[in-house]
C-alpha cells in the first residue's frame, strides 16, 4: 500500500510546491517524532530564566520531557525529565530548587544529576545494575547561543555551532544575549506546528493579512534566502523605504515623510509591542520637530536611529555597535531550523518556537517572546502567560495578543481546515517571497526519506 512518505517522494518538494500531507499526515507527524525531534538541537529556554543556582526549566516536545538546571554559575545541564524508580515526572513548568526529587516516593538527585537519596535502598541488595551509576538520572546534550539554551537528545550530534552556521554570522551584532523578556506568550493552536511557524517566515503576506501597516510599510515585495537547513528574508530591492506607503496602495509618497516614519515604529508598538520598543516609538518623534520635512528619506530614517540609539544609552540599556552594511546583510527574519523564527532590531527581538501537539497534526503549542534591551536590574519580573486551552487562541485574541498576531492566527486556524479539502494537492510556495519554506521542507524531507518502518 501506497505510503504518505511514498506519495511525497512522487510529488518531490520543488521551491514552488510542498505536498499538502506534511501538514495533514498522522503518519507524516510520525516520522517527524521518530526522525527529527530525537536528533537536532532545539530551543529549551533563555539564560535569563534560570539565572541563579537550581533554577530549572521544564521543556516538553511530544512524549519527551527535559529538566534544563542551572547546576552553578557557570553551568547548565539536562536531564530527561523522569524518575528512573517507576518513571514519575520529576518536575513541570519552572522553578528553583536545591535537590530534584520525586513526589512519588521521594528519591532525590543532586543538581549534577547523581542520586543521593533511594528510600529503603537495602531493599535492593543482591539485585542487578544497582550502583549509583545505574540511578544517575540521565543526560542530554545543551549547548547556548545568544542567550538561548538549546537540547539535543542525540549523544553523538553535531555540535550547535556547526547546526547554527551561518546564523551567527549575520545576526550576532545585535547582541541578543544582552535583551531580556519583555512578555512571554504560549498559546495553543488548532494548526500543524508548521503552518503556525511558516505565518511568519515569510513576509509575502503582509498585504492580505495587515494591510493596516501598508500605510508605512515602503515597499513591502521581500525575498527570501536559504542558508542550508536555515533562511532568511528581508527587502533587499525595495523601492520605497519605511515610512512611506507600500506601491500596492497606489499612493505616492508625500513630500513629509516624516509622520509616516513615526507611525510606523507606534503601529509596532501600538499593534505588536514587540521588535522595536515604545522607547524607539517615543524618540523617533525627535525627528518631526529636529530634523526638516524635506530631508531625504534614508537620512530621516537615520537619524530615527540616532535617536533611538542615543535613548537606549541614556536609559542605561546600551545600543549594540552595528552598521547599516550589518543591518542591510542581516535582513528581517530568520528562521532556524527545525522551529524557530525570529525577527529583530538593535532594541529589540521577536522570535517564535512552534512544537507538536501529541500525535495530533492539527495541533501545536506557539511559543512567542518579546525580548528588550533594558538598563541592568531595570528588566521586568518575568510573567508566563500560558493559553493551551482549546478554545483560549480565539479569547480576546487582540487584548492578550495584539492585532498583528490575532490577524496571523486566524490565517493559521483557516489554513489548516483548507489544506484537507481533496483539491488541495500542496503549497504553490513563492520561489522568491517563500523559498525558505520550501526549502524548509526539502531538509525535512531528507531527513525523514531514511524511516521506513511501520506506523
């Protein structure tokens, strides 16, 4: 009998085609769990949310658990996250904690994973693989970049750097390991933890889904870059820069482009609250009353980030030393492979992390964070506002998400439903606005080509 994997071989990624049952396949989701998951490296949690000894944090990928703890101040260590004695969770969510234990029946480990208390271990005399040894609790690979803890649970991957290669490269001038968590949202979606990624690794979007931002966009046709299993897009032919109207308005570009700037960087705010910051919405309004109405665009633009720059250092959060050739090269998005997407600026970074929900391919849990360059010691308590109940994504979607994001969901929602439909063979993808999904899916579909076994 004709498999799914069978049928997406006949019908091979192309930059312009993704088969429809990478999104809609249980048995497509299958492969994924026993092909990808258990072998890249994967984002955990951020540095910031385990800062002091025995801080730990619970990261969960389909039938998988892992306790990421903070051992001392210079190391991290994970574990998977169950009781060797009857298989009991050792933790859930986050916390602190001087010793991990069971609450079952109340063993417990040191932060370095060795066992220390077995109730009754005598009872064990005389029984096989009894040492301590044989209790450790057992050890998976973490590795950080950029302020981020990334696992692997494959003991003999490669190591992240060469995973991440090229992405540092491009975008470490930013300085991402010095923002911190302005929010954090979790929300459960009723879409494949693909469809919910690929919202927002492509830019081609923006004008049926936002078209309230065409007003400030500029030029808004984006093109798309792959960096072997990576990619990126950004606006590297734009005609129009930020702040004027995108040309799909048919508007021109007025003689003061000055509101438009600032309206674009409060849209941000005011819609998003994230990428850029409100101190980068308040001081490029310096430029309505210090800058003339008929100086060229790319200068006014400039001279928005000199203010901007000069804001963040007098608040005592630093600006990262970045150029224009840097912010040019880097682009606007990235997405690293398998499931991360982030976008950002000198202030500020968006970024994304979807994960499978179960064996269900319609669904997935969406993990955002808003991270912000602040002043040490000025950065807020972080609150985790977790909405996984079934109906919790459309719930005040534009109060607890903001516009931007409540747009992107219903996308997400309508997509899944719409890709079952019998006419609808697989994504004609943009081969120059979405190519990084396509080749997305090649790479995925590479490493799923060798499981052959049944489901």
């Amino acid at each position: 009998m004709e498999t799914v994997l069978d049928t997406a071989v006949k019908h091979r990624v192309r930059v312009d085609y993704v088969p429809a049952e990478h999104y809609t396949s249980r048995e497509y989701l299958q492969r994924e769990k026993r092909q990808l998951w258990p072998k890249v490296w994967q984002l955990a949690c951020r540095l910031e949310e385990i800062p002091f000894v025995g801080d730990y944090v619970t990261y969960d990928i389909l039938d998988e658990s892992i306790i990421v703890v903070r051992q001392d101040a210079d190391t991290i260590r994970a574990y998977h996250n169950v009781c060797p004695h009857r298989g009991r969770r050792l933790t859930e969510g986050c916390g602190t904690a001087a010793r991990l234990q069971c609450k079952f029946h109340g063993w417990q480990w040191n932060l370095d994973g060795k066992v220390i208390r077995i109730i009754d271990r005598d009872d064990w005399a005389g029984c096989p693989d009894n040492g301590d040894e044989d209790f450790t609790l057992p050890e998976i690979k973490v590795s950080t970049w950029a302020g981020f803890v990334f696992v692997n649970f494959d003991p003999d991957c490669e190591p992240l750097e060469t995973h991440l290669a090229p992405v540092p490269e491009y975008t470490n001038c930013y300085e991402f390991e010095k923002m911190r968590y302005r929010w954090y949202k979790s929300v459960r979606l009723p879409c494949n933890w693909k469809v919910a990624l690929e919202a927002f690794n492509e830019g081609y979007h923006v004008f049926g889904t936002h078209p309230q931002l065409l007003d400030t966009q500029g030029d808004d046709t984006t093109r798309s870059f792959t960096f072997g299993k990576h990619g990126m897009f950004g606006y590297p032919t734009a005609t129009r820069l930020t702040g004027a109207p995108s040309p799909r308005t048919g508007r021109p570009v007025p003689d003061d482009v000055r509101p438009g700037i600032v309206k674009f960087f409060t849209d941000l705010e005011e819609q998003l609250a994230a990428i850029t910051t409100a101190s980068d919405a308040e001081a490029s309004k310096r430029i309505l009353t210090e800058c003339p109405p008929d100086m060229p665009h790319l200068q006014l633009l400039m001279k928005a980030g000199q203010f901007q720059a000069e804001a963040a250092i007098a608040a005592g959060a630093g600006y990262p030393n970045i150029t224009p050739e840097q912010v040019y090269k880097a682009g606007t998005d990235w997405h690293v492979f398998p499931n991360m997407v982030f976008l950002m600026s000198p202030n500020g970074m968006l970024f994304y992390r979807a994960r499978p929900d179960g064996d269900d391919p319609d669904s997935c849990f969406y993990d955002i964070g808003s991270l912000v360059r602040y002043a040490p010691g000025a950065e807020p308590p972080l609150k985790r506002e977790v909405y996984w109940g079934k109906e919790d994504w459309k719930t005040d979607t534009v109060e607890r998400f903001g516009l931007i994001l409540s747009q992107d969901f219903a996308n997400m929602v309508e997509v899944q439903r719409g890709m079952k439909s019998s006419a609808f063979k697989g994504a004609r993808t943009n081969p120059l606005q979405e190519s990084v999904i396509s080749n997305f899916h090649a790479v995925l579909d590479d490493m799923l080509s060798s499981d052959r076994t049944g489901d």
